[in-house]
C-alpha cells in the first residue's frame, strides 16, 4: 500500500511539472540579457512596456539591432521610440527557413505597431526582400523608405513560438514621428542551428496551434467618440426642432 502511494504521488508531481511547463511563457527581457551586445534595445523594450506587450504573445518575432544600431532609435523622442520599437515586432513566427521559402522572395510582414490603430497606410508593416545578391533585407513598407536592414543573425528561436533575429539597422518609417500611439553590415543568410534554441521551461512556452498569426487593427477610441458625438447632436437638433412646432401649434 505504502508503495502504491508513492508512485501515485510520484505520478502526480510529474504530471503537476509537465501543466506547469506547457503554461510557461517565454520572457524576451531574459533572453536578450544573455546577450550584452542588445542590452539597448533589451532596456528600450522595458522602458517602454513592450517586453511586457512581446510577452503576452504566444507566437512572435522580434528583430533587434546591437547597441550600436541602437542609437538611431534612442535619438528619437520618447513617444517616437516605442512606435518605431513595435515596427520591429512581428506577429507571427520567422527565421530564415521560412522566409527562404516565400514565395517570389518578397512579402509584408504585420508588425505589433499595425494594431494600435495610429499606423496610417503601410506603415504597421515591415517589407522584407531576398535581394538578388542573396541577401536577407527589411525595411519599412511605407512609400520611400529604405529597404537596408539585413538580417544578421539569429539569436534564439523556439519554433514555431518565438523567434529572436538581429537586423544591421533599426526599421524607421519615415513618418512614424508624426502618428498617434502612447505617450549595415553585409553578413551572410545565417542558418537555424546558429542561434541558441529555447528548450528549458523557464525559457519556452507551449506551441499554440491555435495562435494567430497577426493581430486585427485597433480602432482609434477617437473615432468610436466621434461618431456618438455626431449621433448625440443629431437628437438634440431634432428635439429643438420638435418644441418650436409645439409652440407654434400652442399660439
């Protein structure tokens, strides 16, 4: 009896630590510390609040730039930086496996910036391009940016969860600065097996299935506000001009 006991409660445990494991989400700020090269862009993310945003997602990308890349990003006002940092996060799972295998080597990407609904036109995607001197480039889809963000090197993957990649230089659409959200090297395409692959339950987080691969836009609070201001107004008017007509019918 004392030995059934045992393996039942052995067998408890076990099964307690394998729950526990499958819901533990991975956790961007404890992956880039391992690297000082990104300790900028690792401390941007948290100033912001994005690593906590990056975190809350089951299925991601983030494209990060060294410190030195770094400075064209920290020279930018406060409200501007977290803009052009959620440009740099993409909803769904890359690596360079799979963007080798797009389709005609070219294609938009849905970054974390495209659902705050301050993204105007293409500016919440990222254009990524296998160039004709093979390179893996990106660069903002907005009209006039430069395509000249190339892939480094990966630095963590957890397929098909998350995928950490470094980029030569910070994605700036050109007319970030100006939209509404909250207050290069030539290295060679790199392979999976360069990057450090989350496998331990502190660092990963069960495969969702289910997980989308972009999040919908979100639309601007002004706009809800200004259609009930419209709708409001239109009752009002409608009420005035009911009592002038009672009045006229009382004289």
């Amino acid at each position: 009896m004392a030995c059934l006991r045992a393996t039942t409660a052995a067998l408890l445990l076990t099964l307690v630590s394998s729950a526990a494991a499958t819901t533990t989400k991975f956790n961007i700020t404890e992956v880039l510390n391992k690297s000082p090269e990104f300790l900028t862009f690792n401390g941007l993310l948290s100033k912001t609040n994005l690593a906590e945003e990056i975190n809350k997602r089951q299925t991601i990308t983030v494209l990060v730039v060294d410190n030195s890349a770094a400075s064209g990003i920290t020279s930018l006002p406060t409200d501007t930086q977290k803009k052009v940092l959620a440009v740099h996060v993409i909803l769904d799972y890359y690596d360079p496996m799979k963007l080798e295998n797009i389709e005609k080597g070219t294609a938009l990407l849905t970054s974390l910036f495209q659902t705050t609904g301050a993204a105007t036109d293409s500016m919440g995607f990222v254009n990524y391009t296998h160039s004709a001197d093979d390179q893996m480039v990106f660069g903002s889809a907005e009209p006039g940016a430069p395509l000249s963000s190339q892939l480094v090197k990966v630095v963590a993957c957890r397929p098909y969860n998350l995928s950490v990649m470094q980029v030569s230089a910070a994605i700036i659409p050109p007319s970030i600065s100006s939209s509404a959200y909250g207050s290069s090297s030539n290295a060679s395409v790199p392979t999976i097996t360069e990057a450090e692959t989350l496998e331990s339950p502190d660092e990963a987080s069960a495969l969702d299935d289910d997980a989308p691969a972009s999040s919908p836009p979100v639309h601007s609070a002004d706009t809800a506000a200004g259609a009930h201001t419209s709708a409001g107004n239109t009752v009002v008017v409608r009420t005035r001009v009911w009592l002038v007509g009672l009045v006229i019918l009382m004289v």
